[in-house]
C-alpha cells in the first residue's frame, strides 16, 4: 500500500514486488527505492533475501521505507549493511507508523521523498 501511494504521488510507474521479481532488473535504475514492514524489530526475511540477491553496483543511492505498528528496532540499520555490502549508499530512511494504515498516514513520508527526489 505504501508502495503504490509513493507510485502514484511520485510519478514512479515501476513498482516491483521483491518475491516475485528478477533482480537484475535493478540495472536499468539509477536508484533503488525500497521498502519493507517491521517483523520483529528487523526487516522482513524477503527483504534481505532480496538485497541478498541484488547485483553488486558502486555507490547506487538507496532509499529506505519501512511501515511498523510501534517501534522498528534494528530494522533500518540492518538494511543498510546489507546493502553496503552491495555497493549501495543509503540516503533517506522513512519510517510510517500506524496501528491501521490508511492513505494519510502516508503523506508525510511521502513529502519528505518528494523532497529528496527533487535534489
Ligand atoms: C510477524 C510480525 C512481526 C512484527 N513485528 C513488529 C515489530 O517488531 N515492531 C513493530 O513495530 N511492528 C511489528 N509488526 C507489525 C508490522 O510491522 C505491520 O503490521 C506492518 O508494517 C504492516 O505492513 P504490511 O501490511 O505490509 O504487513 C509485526 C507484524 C508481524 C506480522
């Protein structure tokens, strides 16, 4: 849901499922937008997977968002070395927390994307 609301507000029409897509497609972006929920204060083991899985770049930017319903841990942390060891560089990190997600709960993680992209 979070995915698709940064999709829509910010123009971006790729949107990838981490389960289900070949991760080589990463090659044809400039950046990696990426987003997980919290499972017990770390990312989902299909992000890591994922990240795992990616091929080794050089100083790609990646953006983090994450979604929790209390407290998020270790979680942002843990993504970033996991994907420093890929060569990406980690910018901005969101976080939106809500017990029920709506739309709105997103508007200010998605203003503070808009600010980044537009740098
Ligand atoms: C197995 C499991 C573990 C979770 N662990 C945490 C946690 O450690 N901290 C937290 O704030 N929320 C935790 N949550 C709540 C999820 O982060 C929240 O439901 C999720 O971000 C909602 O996004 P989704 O609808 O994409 O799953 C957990 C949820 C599940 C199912």
């Amino acid at each position: 849901m979070f995915a698709e609301a940064i999709s829509r507000a910010l123009d971006i029409p790729d949107v990838y499922d981490m389960t289900t897509k070949e991760t080589s497609t990463i090659n044809e972006y400039d950046m990696l937008i990426l987003g997980t929920p919290v499972h017990g204060f770390n990312p989902s083991k299909e992000s890591i997977s994922f990240i795992k899985n990616l091929p080794e770049t050089e100083g790609k930017e990646a953006i983090l968002f994450i979604t929790c319903r209390l407290w998020k841990g270790g979680t942002f942390g843990k993504l970033k070395k996991e994907l420093k060891k890929k060569g990406y560089k980690t910018g901005l990190c969101v976080e939106v927390k809500a017990k029920e997600f709506t739309e709105e709960d997103f508007a200010g993680a998605i203003n503070k994307l808009k600010k980044e992209l537009k740098k």
